[in-house]
C-alpha cells in the first residue's frame, strides 16, 4: 500500500517494459534544503567576475548581510558563501561540525576563537587580502574593527556532512571538542613563515592558521602550470579542505589541463580570463569549430572560475592580462586533491595535471594547443599595454632528448 501522498508502485507488465522514469528531476539534498531555508541569494554560474559586486541580503543566523555561491562542479563537493559584517559589529558566535576557511575581501577586523568550557578566547586580527581557518566545531565570532562593513569570502566541507547526516542539531549543537585540531597553545594564529614538502606530492606546503597576505606573500618556484610559475599549498587547522596559491609571470600562460570537478580558482592580484571545456572535444576546440562548447569567464580581484564544471573530466586554462603577474588561489574543498582519493594505500598516483599528455599525463602542451589561445592572448595583452612573454620555442615539439633551456624563464 502506499503510504500518504505517495503514488502507488506498478511493477513492469512484462519483460518488454523497465522499471522506472527513465529521466527525472535531481533532488534537493539536505545542503540544498540548507541554503534554501537561509533567505539569502543563491548565485549558480561558471563563474562571478567579482563577488563585491554579487547582491546581499539580510542572513539572521549570521547576523549580517550574505550570499550562496554554488559554482557549476561545486554542488554537493563543497559549499561558498560571502559575508558582510556590519560596520562596528559582529557576526553572531557560532559553531559547526565543518571545515571553513576565509579570505578577507574588504576590511579589517578580528576573529574570537574558543572551545565550549573555555574561559579564554584566543584573537587574532585579520585585514583584506588575510586568509584564515577556524578549527572544527570550535565556537567563533568574527568582529569588524571598522566603521564601514567588511567583506569576507568563505569555503566550506558544509554540503558533504549535511549531505551525509542531515540533522541540523548535529551540525551547529554537537558538544564534542576537537582537541587534535585546535589545542589551545597561545602561538595557535601566529603566522609561521616555514615552507615544508607537502608529504603527498613533495610540493612546496606552508602550515599557518592564519597567511597575514595571500595577496603579496612570497611564493616558491614551481615551473608545473607555466614557465616560471611559483605555488605554494597551505594546511590550516588540520583541514581535509584543499587549497593553494599560485601565481603566473607577467605575458605567461598556463597549459590547458584536466581533472575532475571541485576547482574553484580565485583571482587574488591582476586580472585574466579562463576558458573550460568538455575533454572528450580535444584539444583544439576552437579550430575544429566547436566554439559553443567553451566556456569563458573573466575575473579581477575577486572573481572567481570552476575549473571542470562538467562533473567530469574538463579542460582549463588560465590567462592573465594585466600588466603584472596574475596570483590566484584554487580551493577544492576536501574532496579533489590528488592523492587523497580513493584507491589502494600505497599505489602510485600519476600528477597528471602537471604531465603532457603525450607523456602520459592530462596537460596540453603549448605545441599542441589550439593556436586560436595564443593570438587571441597575444592581441588581447596588446589592448592593456602589455606584451607576451612567451618564447617562440615553446611552441616548437622538443626533439627526442632535446633539453629546453630552463634558465630562460625560471626567474622573476
């Protein structure tokens, strides 16, 4: 029998038949549900050229003034909003059972952060272009130290908890205290300058709570994207959230590349565009007349591009046109770093992102791209003053164990 407001179930007539729609409408998860209930915008794009300009409206359980932002890629891998705190006020004090990080947009301020039963609280200050975490189901309150309103950005693992407990109780009201995670010391949010090998993929990694500014921070050399390129990951608070910081050289390019859904790259200083598209149109959509299969986005500081929003496998690649170097920072939440998926402990995992796919790898290398990029690139660096850096060779293919002259664009 079916239950109350429940059609009743017909099995098949017979073998010629299937069970089932066929197609139907996705449904709405509990972090769905979630954003829904909160009375602010929900922004669902490929990208936002700046989330200053994005609309706010009244959020009462932060108390401020916010918005969603769900890029296509993003739904259900990890959740974004933007936050502005009042002029001389605070947001409330809160807690949750999810990761969050933040950069700061606009303003200045500071961050209380203690654990239930405490009687001291732990502040640090923070100004625009500063980047920090606050511990897991740690209780925190965000103050703005200004008399005009500051904008923050946050990054959270909200949908992938919601989505697998659903009860809002267990999320903002649960007593257990992470103590591996935040452990009181009085240093906790003093920046710590060290840069380590990340242990996964021996790239160059910074453990801080809090980067002062992600904006002018040193970078080290990394040469993995683009000629030149500088990367450096961040681990704060003991996060699964992935995220790092990269930046370009002035007239330099990324290589087209492709991974899965969850990338979100921020624009932190310059300005440039991205263009995705599907992989399984190749590498050169645009001289093979597949056009309306790309997707472009352009930003400025702080605007904000999927990498894959497909759900799959989608080529990317970045372009910065200003006049200085394009910094971005790519957020993932905790979902999509290589090497953190699943498989046998232990099995070697290819950084194919980094790697030509004629080596095995899922990178476009600039021999191989469609050569619509680099005049486009060329002529667009024209409108704004400035001029490409990149070399004729690179788009030469190597000879069998040629060996490119790496110290023509290493440096800064």
């Amino acid at each position: 029998m079916p239950h109350d407001g429940e059609e009743h179930w017909h099995e098949p007539k017979d073998w010629t038949q299937k069970a089932g729609k066929g197609a139907f409408p996705r449904p709405i998860m509990p972090y769905d549900r979630f954003m829904n209930e909160q009375g602010i915008p929900i922004v669902r794009d490929y990208g936002v050229r700046r989330v200053q300009d994005l609309p706010l409206k009244p959020w009462k359980r932060m108390g401020g003034q916010g918005t969603f932002i769900q890029l296509y890629g993003t739904e259900g891998l990890w959740g974004c909003y933007v936050v502005e705190v009042p002029g001389s006020g605070a947001l409330n004090a809160e807690k949750h059972m999810y990761e969050e990080q933040f950069l700061v947009v606009d303003g200045r301020g500071s961050t209380e952060v203690w654990q239930d039963g405490d009687t001291k609280k732990h502040v640090f200050e923070w100004q625009a272009g500063s980047m920090f975490s606050v511990p897991m189901n740690a209780m925190h309150r965000i103050v703005n130290a200004s008399s005009t309103p500051a904008l923050l950005l946050a990054g959270t693992s909200a949908p992938n908890v919601m989505n697998l407990m659903d009860n809002d109780e267990l999320m903002f009201n649960c007593p257990f205290v992470f103590r591996d995670r935040f452990d009181g010391r009085e240093d906790y949010f003093k920046a710590a300058d060290g840069v380590t090998r990340d242990p996964v993929r021996g790239l160059a990694m910074r453990r801080s709570n809090i980067i002062p500014d992600v904006v002018n921070c040193d970078l080290p050399l990394d040469n993995r994207r683009s000629p030149g390129s500088r990367r450096l990951q961040l681990q704060m608070t003991g996060n699964r959230f992935h995220v790092w910081l990269a930046q370009h050289q002035t007239g330099r390019y990324s290589k087209a590349h492709a991974h899965g859904s969850a990338a979100v790259l921020l624009c932190l200083k310059g300005s440039g565009y991205s263009y995705c598209w599907p992989k399984d149109i190749g590498t050169r959509p645009f001289e093979e007349g597949k056009r309306d299969k790309v997707v472009r986005v352009d930003y400025e500081p702080v605007g904000m591009v999927s990498a894959a929003p497909g759900g799959g496998d989608w080529f990317h690649q970045h372009f910065g046109i200003a006049k200085g170097p394009l910094r971005l920072s790519a957020w993932f939440g905790p979902n999509n770093a290589r090497g953190h998926g699943a498989g046998i402990p232990g099995a070697s995992v290819k950084d194919a992102g980094a790697i030509d796919i004629r080596d095995g790898g899922s990178a476009s290398p600039y021999d191989e791209e469609d050569p619509y990029l680099r005049k486009e690139y060329e002529a667009t660096l024209a409108t704004v003053g400035a001029t490409s850096s990149m070399e004729d060779w690179l788009y030469t293919k190597p000879k069998e164990g040629e060996v490119r002259p790496m110290a023509d664009f290493v440096g800064m």
